[in-house]
C-alpha cells in the first residue's frame, strides 16, 4: 500500500471519534482528521500512515465551515502543534456536543447501553468563561532549558505557553526563565491562590539524550547551563535522605539565576526529594492513583494519570508518541517501554516557587498536599464530583461505605459524614503520600480507615467480609477492570458509584456490572476539560 505521510486531499469530515478527531473515507481507507468538524468539507495533510485500514491526519484548509465554528481560542494546538485544545475552534455547546456523541457511541458499541447523553460544564464554570480553568500545569523542558509543551504525538517540546486553560497567573514568568534541560516543570495554584513550582529531575533516558554540557565549577542559570553550587559540594539531588548516593547524577543549577521565588525555595529550606510510593507504585507525574493513573486531568502537559487527563496540554504528545511506536518494530517497542519506564521511574524534585505545599478545600474541609500530588485539574471539579457521590450515596447512619482509588480522601470524607460515628467508611488508595495528607485532613473522622495499599490486593482480602452499602470508585484511566469489578460486585452493594474520564474503559466497567446483575440508574457527564475532547463521567448502578 502506498504510504499516504505528507499527502494532501479533500474530505468532507464525518462523526467525531473517541480521541479528539472527526472520521473520513478517502479512497477506501479511514482518515482520522483533527482540528476539523463533522459535516466540513476540508484539505488535509496525513501526518502519520503506518500501512493498514487508517490514516491520521489535520485539516490545514475549511473549504466549507461548520455553523458551529469559531475563531481558535488557543494559538497553540493548531495543525502541526500541540495536543492540549482539541476543538478550541468550536462554540463551547458545540464542544460539548460532540464528547456527548462520543460517550453515547462507546456505551452503545461497547456495552450495549442506549442513551442519551447530555455534557454539562461544571457548576459555575461554563467554557465560555474567561480566566482559564486549571490549577495543575505540567511542563516539559527543552535541551535549551526552555518550558514548553510537547508536540502531538511527538517528544519535541513547543515553547509558546499561550494555551488559554491555566488559570489567570499560572504561567507568569515562566517562558522568561530558563530551567534544567530535560526536567519536567510542575505548576499548581492552590485553593489560597498561592502558586507553587517545583522541577521534577530529568528521567533517565532524558538525561542520556541531552547534549554534554559546560564545566559544573560556575555559571548563572541566565547564561550557560553550569552549575552555581560551590566547588565540592555534592549536589542534593545525587544523594538520598541520608546522605547516600542516589545514582541520578545530572547538571543542577540551583536557585541563582531563577528570580525571587527560586532564592525563597533555595533559602526556605526546600530539599530534593524522592518521588516513590514506596510501595512499587511509583508515580512521577501527580503523587497519587488517580492521578498517576490518569493523565487527562492530572497535570497540564506530559499529563498525570497513565493517565493523565487526564490530556491536555502535550499529553497527547509523549503519550501518542509512545503509543505509535508500540505498534511499530520491535525496536520501537522496546524503546517505546523504556521510555514509560524511565518517565515512571522515581526522581528527584525541587520546590522552585511557593512552599510546594498546596492548600485544598472541599465541603468546607481543608486539605494539605503536595503541589505534585494529585488534586483534580479543574478548579471546580473536586466540590463538583463531591456534591454528586454525596447525592448519589445518600447513606443513613451506622452503614458502610468502601471509597476505591481514595486519593487524600475527598469523597471518603463526604462518606463519613453521612454514616456518622457509629458506620464505618474503609478507604484504599496506592500511594502512602497521599494517605499520609488524607490521614492529616480526616484525622476527626476516626470511623473512617483510609489505607495504603493497592486495590486489588485490598478487595482480596475484604471483599467476603461485611458486604458495604455503598462503593465509590475512581479508577485510573484504563478502568477498573474485570478483576475488580467482580470482586465490588461479589461483596454485594447496594450502591456503586463509578467515575471515569475515559469513555471507552468507562462503558467497558458498565458492562460489566451489568453482566453482574447491576443496572444503570444514572449517569452524569462533565465537561471538565473545556476545549479539549476529554470528559468526566459519573454512573450510579444498583442491584
């Protein structure tokens, strides 16, 4: 088959597909077009053709517009740029619309659920809003030292930071200084309006792939890439908490050079610190199973939860990146896992701006986390999906309740508050870090457990106990999977309350508690993502 990369044609653009496209044909094949909109008729150019029934492809010329079309509100995601907005270029209904279409079709394909489905901005927050909406920015930083995003489905890193989704303030200065090449750059505006940054050291395979660098013995940060520690002092980041070597050596430059918020964190006491559940499940990217778990709505960037999305700005880049290549030779696929391996790896961290602790409220509940740690993306969505698993849950006093993949235990609290000092709410979340701020914040809840352990091994050994009345889950983007939904649906609840942010794995969990005799009593979409083609869903299922 003739290889289609860089070809140009016309296509008059179909429904929208699970991913942020619209699906064409063009002489027999499928052609999945971004930056378009069903019904336009529209010149692409293919970007990537790796033989086979499909083509990827990005709409450089509307020969017909839709009605719903606008001007792009992000200069930064167009054909050949960055993955962060999928349908900037769409009226915020008509964005909402085509995610609706999106869920509708998975859970008709996929689990047999017909139903009509209707997006709906978080309360207070409609995408027409200006002031941008995300609190957590993840960053990528180039081999000059530059922050940026990366490309879709691509490593390069773009360094205009004009994305319009942070919230107001977020990315002030950043593009003005220069950071450690090959790190990453995390940026979180907490419930306070406090700002924090912190740079996660290079992984391993970015470090390897950096040109060599100057002398160490001097430099400023605002000039060549030296270092400004004093001659014989080993560096924090090579060494662990007590004073071993960590075998992660790379450059650092320090505090100097960095501006006032850089000289506070070297100056305030900020350490390095290693970034690892200590468990096995190591999340580099937001400290937590929801968010390592699930890039959409994690981090702005090389996104948090494997997932990320979470999605957004760049997730689509490294992660795309990475998915082409597993389908490739298998050299790609080798390179393509020692890629996740390495971005999954611990690593070291640097509080470069604010105290790195972000400041979070719910419910009139205050929590205190790391600014790496996972806390949901969107400035209202952490009350929004709260008020509904309360809603949902409607629990009396003296039940039980299990809240799955608890993070610091947002939910769980909200739980424990309905069933009172004579119930019981037992939570499990993977990552210690985010149990030990859980504990901190819940610490007037005694009849709520919040542990550390995976959850499949936690289900392993509570699911034949006392069956709960209610369960909350919020699976990483991959699901829950079969194993764990059998083993909530073998414990008899009454209730369950499933969240997911992917549409695909989100039908395939409904299926399955359908298979297990539970049907869908509700379901709710959001539209945490404005501009993007992600999407948070909430079902409710009973027996």
């Amino acid at each position: 088959m003739t290889d289609w990369r860089s070809d140009t044609f016309e296509v008059r653009l179909g429904p929208p597909g699970h991913g942020g496209f619209c699906v064409a044909r063009h002489e027999g094949r499928v052609v999945f077009v971004r930056h378009g909109l069903p019904d336009e008729l529209v010149r692409v150019r293919v970007t990537e053709d790796r033989g086979g029934s499909f083509c990827r492809a990005d709409a450089i010329e509307i020969l017909e517009a839709s009605p719903d079309r606008v001007p792009a509100t992000c200069p930064v995601s167009g054909p050949g740029g960055a993955g962060c907005c999928d349908f900037s270029f769409a009226t915020p209904a008509a964005q909402r619309a085509l995610k609706a279409a999106v869920v509708a079709e998975q859970l008709r394909r996929i689990a047999g659920i017909e139903r009509e489905i209707t997006v709906q901005p978080i309360a207070g927050y409609p995408a027409e809003a200006t002031g941008g909406w995300r609190t957590r920015v993840r960053l990528a930083v180039d081999a000059a030292g530059r922050a940026g995003v990366h490309g879709y489905r691509s490593t390069e890193v773009i360094t205009d930071l004009r994305c319009p989704q942070p919230v107001s303030g977020a990315m002030d200065g950043i593009g003005d200084r220069l950071w450690t090449p090959g790190a990453d750059l995390v940026v979180a505006v907490d419930g306070d309006g406090m700002r924090h940054i912190v740079e996660l050291a290079p992984s391993a395979v970015a470090a390897r792939a950096e040109p060599e660098r100057p002398s160490t013995r001097g430099g400023d940060r605002r000039g060549k890439r030296g270092t400004d520690r004093r001659a014989g002092k080993r560096r924090a980041a090579e060494r662990g908490p007590g004073g071993e070597r960590s075998g992660t050596e790379w450059p650092r430059t320090g505090a100097r050079g960095h501006g006032d918020e850089g000289r506070r964190g070297s100056r305030g006491g900020a350490q390095w610190r290693r970034l690892d559940d200590g468990d096995g499940s190591r999340d580099p990217d937001i400290g937590s199973s929801r968010g390592a778990e699930r890039g959409h709505d994690g981090e702005w960037g090389r996104g948090g939860r494997d997932r990320s999305r979470r999605d957004e700005f760049g997730d689509a880049g490294a992660r795309g990146h990475e998915r082409s290549g597993s389908v490739g030779s298998e050299g790609d696929r080798r390179r393509a896992a020692a890629r996740r391996a390495a971005t999954h790896a611990a690593r070291d961290e640097w509080v470069m701006g604010g105290s790195g602790r972000t400041v979070e409220y719910v419910a009139g509940r205050r929590w205190e986390l790391a600014a790496t740690g996972f806390w949901q993306a969107h400035r209202g969505a952490a009350q929004c999906y709260s008020d509904l698993v309360a809603e949902w849950a409607g629990l009396r006093h003296g039940e039980r309740a299990w809240d799955l993949y608890s993070g610091v235990g947002v939910f769980a609290a909200r739980l424990a508050g309905q069933v009172g000092q004579t119930g019981s709410v037992l939570a499990v979340e993977s990552t210690r870090s985010a149990v030990a701020d859980g504990n901190a914040a819940l610490r007037d809840l005694p009849w709520l457990d919040l542990r550390a352990q995976r959850v499949e091994h936690w289900l392993a050994e509570h699911a034949s106990g006392a069956a709960p009345d209610v369960v909350v889950l919020d699976p990483p983007r991959a699901g829950a999977g079969k194993e764990v939904v059998t083993a909530v649906t073998t414990s008899g609840p009454s209730r369950i309350i499933h969240i997911g942010c992917d549409p695909a794995s989100f039908a395939r969990d409904l299926g399955l508690y359908q298979s297990a005799g539970y049907h869908l009593a509700d379901l709710r979409a959001f539209d945490a993502f404005p501009a993007t083609h992600h999407v948070e869903c909430l079902a409710l299922l009973e027996r």
